[in-house]
C-alpha cells in the first residue's frame, strides 16, 4: 500500500439500522483503513481550514500514511492537530468493525443558507473550493452547483454537468436554476448517494470519515450502546462525552427540546448526570432569579424530565434532583422531597412496565391463536 490514496468526504452521512433498532455494524474491507471521529447522532459543521489542510500538497504524504512518524513524532498525533479531533482507527485486524452509513454528498447546509464544496476528495489537492450563500432570494444558478464537485471523485464534476444536462428538467434548469425541492430530490440519485463500505471496497486505502451522522428516530438506544462500546474500546470516552454533551447544552440553548430529549434518551447514567452537573454550572441554562421548582426552565424540572423519559431506575439521579432543589432554594429537607418524588416515578415505571409485559402476553396468545388457524387452512394454489 506505498502508493495509496487518502479520501476525505465534504457531505452529509446516516447511519443505517436493522429492524431492532441497532446500527449494523460490518468490517472494514481488506486494504483499508477507516479513520472516524464524529460521533453518531451529532451534528458537525465544516470549515474552511480543516478542507485547506487536507488540500494541501505538503500534507499528503502525512494524510496517506498515518501510522508512519514525520521528524519523529507519529503522524496520527500530527493529524488529530491538524483536524482538532481525536480519530477512531478501524482496519480489518481490530475487532470492532464499523458502522454502516449512507453518504450524502451534497453538501447543503440548510440553516446556514448555503453550500459547501462537494464530494469525495484525495489528499493533496489543492482544487479550489467554493462556499456558496444561497437561497436568500434567488434559486442557485447551474454553473456553481457543478462547480462544487470541481476536484472531486465521486460523483465527478463531468458526472454533475452530464446529469443536469441530461435531467428531464434541464431546460428549467437552465432558465430558473435550482430549487431547495431540486436539491433534495438529487438525495435520491446513487450519483449523489452511496453506500459508505462500498466505496471503500471500491476505492483501498485511508478513508477519513468525519461526517456527522443522524441517527433514525427508532435507532437512537442502540445508537447510544454503539457509541459507548466505540469510545471504551479506543479509549477516549472523555472525547466522546464531550461532543455529546457539547451537542445537548447547544439544543438547550436554541430551545430544540424535542431534540434535546430525544438526544437525552441516548445517553448513559454517567453522561446524562455530567451534563446536568455541567448546566447547573453554566449561565443562562436554568433561571437563577426565581424561588420556584415548577417553572420549565428550572434544573428540578429538568430532572424529573429526565426520570419520565429514559427507562433508568429514577434513584440514581437523587444526588442531581437534591442539588436541583437546593439550586431553586427549596425550604426543608431536600432528601426527604427528593425520595418522596423519586418514589412516585419508581411506582409510576413499575405500572408502565406491568402494562407492556400484559399487552405482550395478549399480542403473543393473539398471534399463535392466529397462527394455529392458519396452519389448519387447507393450502389453494
């Protein structure tokens, strides 16, 4: 592998699910190594610096061997600097795998209004690149829509031109540009949209995957199992925890509850309490000029929140209800409030879980009623 190839991927990813709920996790492809650190389910957002330094003609030799040293420090150090992260190594001989996603390669940013340089790209590079504000009060033009893909692999900038030459709409195309409808039917095309391992089979070498990768809405859980084992295994769960937290106290911030519980039901024991801890401590997360526990933006709030929606046992997040009520200045014993509530969920999950293990049964004796009256029916062909 002395001549091989480093890619970089400017676009969007998705990680895909079996029907438990679970990421699918496959192996890396012989003669590949797969460098990856955004974590599944966060959002991540370009740069012009991070593309600049991977264009670079003097980085490549660092980018397409990176378990080699440049002047006696291990070029994986010197990388992790240039792209401030901490890379992943997935190869065929370590035993974790790696999670299958989708790629999507149209780098639209939609609430920023613009794009961004497209495509998959080789180390050492230096094509140009275009960020282009879009959408403000015009349709965006053929010519730099192509233009994003200029440098690119897959798909090709002479791929782009030839499909929206050849598209059923080219006409329109030409005479009104580009539409946000446009865009996201070109998600649907495989010129636009590939299977992540499948390019790498294609095309052996060093695959630096650091796209943001949503996670279905029925695949968060095991999403979040994922994610723990990843980061155990490549020892920097600290890393990890961060990017997760970061990305919730951000949800917080904009009022993105629905993403923010969502997000919650995700993460562990561990995470969830560090996040708290790290909200009561920062300004503006909670109300601090009210004596009040029952107002939505109070920390106690937020904790019983917590206790409703994740399916942990409501006693190990006492210690951050107590420090909830002491926050909003409960008078008396904070312990005694705090275990009365905690008793009110642990009956109120005790019910719940009653109820779904009864409506199982009944599901069960319903389908193998129905399917032993199904095995008596004579067969018509």
């Amino acid at each position: 592998m002395d001549e091989q190839e480093a890619y970089f991927y400017l676009a969007h990813a998705e990680d895909v699910c079996d029907y438990k709920g679970y990421p699918i996790q496959v192996d890396v492809p012989d003669k590949s190594v797969i460098l990856q650190s955004m974590v599944c389910g966060i959002l991540s957002f370009w740069s012009d610096s991070i593309v600049d330094v991977f264009g670079d003609p003097k980085n490549k030799s660092i980018f397409t061997h990176p378990f080699r040293k440049t002047e006696g420090r291990p070029n994986l150090d010197i990388i992790n600097e240039l792209l401030e992260t901490t890379l992943e190594v997935h190869a065929p001989d370590i035993n974790i795998g790696v999670i299958l996603s989708m790629i999507y390669t149209i780098g639209y940013y939609k609430p920023e209004n613009r794009f961004g340089s497209s495509g998959v790209r080789k180390a050492g590079d230096n094509s140009s690149f275009e960020f282009i504000h879009y959408f403000d009060d015009h349709n965006l033009s053929i010519g730099p829509f192509i233009r994003l893909f200029r440098g690119s692999v897959k798909p090709t900038e002479d791929e782009v031109h030839h499909y929206l030459n050849t598209h059923e709409n080219n006409e329109r195309f030409k005479r009104e540009g580009l539409t946000e409808a446009d865009i996201y039917s070109f998600y649907d095309d495989p010129l636009f949209t590939f299977n992540f391992i499948d390019f790498v089979k294609e095309h052996p070498g060093i695959h630096y995957h650091l796209l943001c990768r949503e996670v279905p809405n029925y695949c968060k859980k095991g999403a979040a199992k994922r994610r723990k084992l990843s980061a155990e295994v490549h020892g920097h769960s600290k890393n990890a925890t961060k990017k997760v937290i970061d990305y919730a106290k951000q949800l917080r911030i904009i009022n993105n509850i629905k993403g923010l519980e969502n997000l919650i039901r995700t993460m562990t024991v561990s995470e969830i309490k560090l996040l708290f801890n790290d909200m009561l401590h920062t300004p503006k997360m909670f109300r601090t000029d009210s004596t009040s526990c029952d107002t939505r933006d109070s920390p106690v709030y937020f904790i019983r929140r917590v206790m409703d929606i994740t399916k942990m046992d409501p006693f190990v997040f006492r210690d951050e209800l107590v420090k909830a009520m002491n926050h909003c200045k409960v008078r008396g014993n904070t312990y005694e409030f705090a275990d009365a509530i905690i008793k009110q969920y642990a009956k109120k999950k005790k019910r719940s879980k009653t109820r779904s293990k009864t409506r199982s049964k009944t599901r069960s004796k319903t389908r193998s009623k129905s399917g032993s009256k199904r095995q008596s029916l004579p067969v018509t062909l």
